[in-house]
C-alpha cells in the first residue's frame, strides 16, 4: 500500500473504461515530485517553526509541555507493561531451583547515558496524531510562512462563478493567492500575529472554507502533504523534548525574502539559538 505502488495499481482496470493507465514515465516523474515537495518544503516548513517558537516562547513552552506529558505517559505505560510481563514470567516457574547466580558488572557512564536515551520513546504515527498543540504550531506556521505564494489550476469544464455572471471559460488558468487570503484580517484577525489556538479543534470550524490552502485543496492537492506533514511534526517533537528555540542577535524581525524564480517563499537567513533542555526532575 506504499505510493509507488498505489500509482502502478493504478491501471483501466482499478480506474475504470473512461480512465487511463499511467506510463512509466509519469510514475517516474510523480515520484520525484512526491519527494522534492516532500524534503524542500519540509525543510522550509521546519525552519519557519523554530523561528516562530524562538519569538512566541508561551506557545513553546505550552508545546513542550504537550509533548513531555505524552513523553512521561508512554513511559508509564512502558514501566507497566513491564512489570505485567515480569508477573507472568514469575508465575510461569515452578521453582528457582534451576537458577545460577551470575556476577554482573556495574554500568559504566557511557552506559547509564545509553540506557536513558533509549527510555525516551519514539514518537510515532499514531502518537503523532493525538497532539493537537503540535499540529496547530505546524498549521499557524504554514499560515505565516507559506512556501507556496500562489497555486494555479486550469479549469477543466467551463464555470459560472455563482450568481457573479462571471464564467470561467474551459482552459483559462486560475491564479489562487494562498499569501493574500493566509494574511487577509477578514479572514484571520491579527494575520501578523503567531497564533496557534487558531487551529486547536474547538476554534478550527471558525475558519472560513477554501481561505486556508497551504496544500491546495480537492483532489489536485498537493501529493506530498501526508509525507510533509509526517516528517515535519516527528523531527519538531523530537527536537522540542531536547532543546529549545532562542532567538539570537542575528535573529531578524521580521524575515527577509528574496525572489527565487518559483511561486515559492524564499528567506534571505533564518537565524535562531538553541538551549538544550535541563534533564525534568523526578
């Protein structure tokens, strides 16, 4: 079920008569795409959440503690697992006669620093789905700094633009200006402002439908969303229980960009700090 295979599945057969398959080559060139959108944008999007969480410390200390509370859940639930599994071990012998004493030797620091990082679980998919904090920081960063400028699509069929009189003509390309609708205050009140409450899910039906396209929407959107997603959420969780954003003297407020050629946003430098986290007391 991994994408490569989804698009060679993809023949008459699964689409149907009126649809047709996809040749190697458009496999080949969905496939780069799918990892050029995936990594560049990631990156850019990681970028621009350190810089926002490096000026908005509330919402990263709010974020961390998120993050460290399902941190401390897990190992709970580890520690319990544990103990279950250690009773059914007991219970399962008749006796300790067979037992042999063994001389274990006394761990060494390197060990006792490898043993604690290995106590500090992974997040995964599933975990990565119940912290709504965390994906409202990624959400209200895509809002700030979107990657992509504008979005284009060509109309397939010809369309009347409601009760305008307007019609979009078939083959006309559309123009979508994700930064103007992202940072219109009729839509987003304070559009400056980094507000990650916008996006929690008690306040996320307040937003206005179709003025929030950092991915695009329908079923042209973007095709590495998921992955983007995916990727961008585990390495900020992983680094935020670890270390914390700072701004530095070289921070600037606010970014400069320059022009790169593509509807994509382009900063000049992004420049945070780094503070590594004190160990949490027991």
């Amino acid at each position: 079920d991994d994408f490569l295979q989804l698009l060679i599945n993809a023949d008459v057969e699964s689409l149907g008569p009126s649809r047709r398959k996809l040749s190697e080559s458009e496999i080949l060139a969905q496939s780069v795409l799918f990892f050029s959108v995936g990594y560049e944008t990631s990156s850019q999007l990681l970028t621009y959440c350190a810089y926002c969480l490096a000026l908005n410390p509330a919402s990263q200390d709010a974020l961390h503690r998120e993050l460290q509370e399902w941190s401390l859940l897990r190992q709970q639930q580890k520690k319990k697992n544990a103990t279950v599994s250690a009773d059914d071990s007991g219970a399962s012998s008749d006796s300790d006669s067979d037992l042999v004493d063994i001389d274990i030797e006394s761990p060494t620091e390197e060990d006792t620093c490898s043993s604690s990082q290995q106590q500090q679980p992974a997040f995964d998919y599933e975990a990565l789905l119940q912290l709504p904090y965390l994906q409202a920081v990624v959400d209200e960063t895509l809002r700030l700094y979107n990657p992509v400028l504008r979005m284009e699509r060509r109309a397939s069929e010809d369309f009347v633009l409601g009760d305008t009189g307007i019609t979009v003509p078939k083959g006309m390309i559309i123009g979508i200006p994700v930064w103007a609708l992202h940072h219109c205050e009729e839509f987003f009140p304070e559009p400056t402002e980094f507000r990650p409450e916008r996006f929690l899910p008690e306040n996320r039906e307040a937003i206005t439908p179709s003025t929030y396209l950092p991915f695009g929407q329908g079923p042209r959107d973007c095709i590495g969303r998921r992955f983007s997603l995916l990727e961008t959420k585990l390495a900020l969780a992983e680094i935020l229980l670890r270390f914390r954003f700072v701004p530095s003297p070289d921070t600037k407020v606010p970014l400069q960009f320059v022009p790169t050629g593509r509807p994509l946003l382009g900063p000049r430098d992004v420049i945070v700090g780094v503070e590594r986290r004190e160990p949490e007391a027991e």
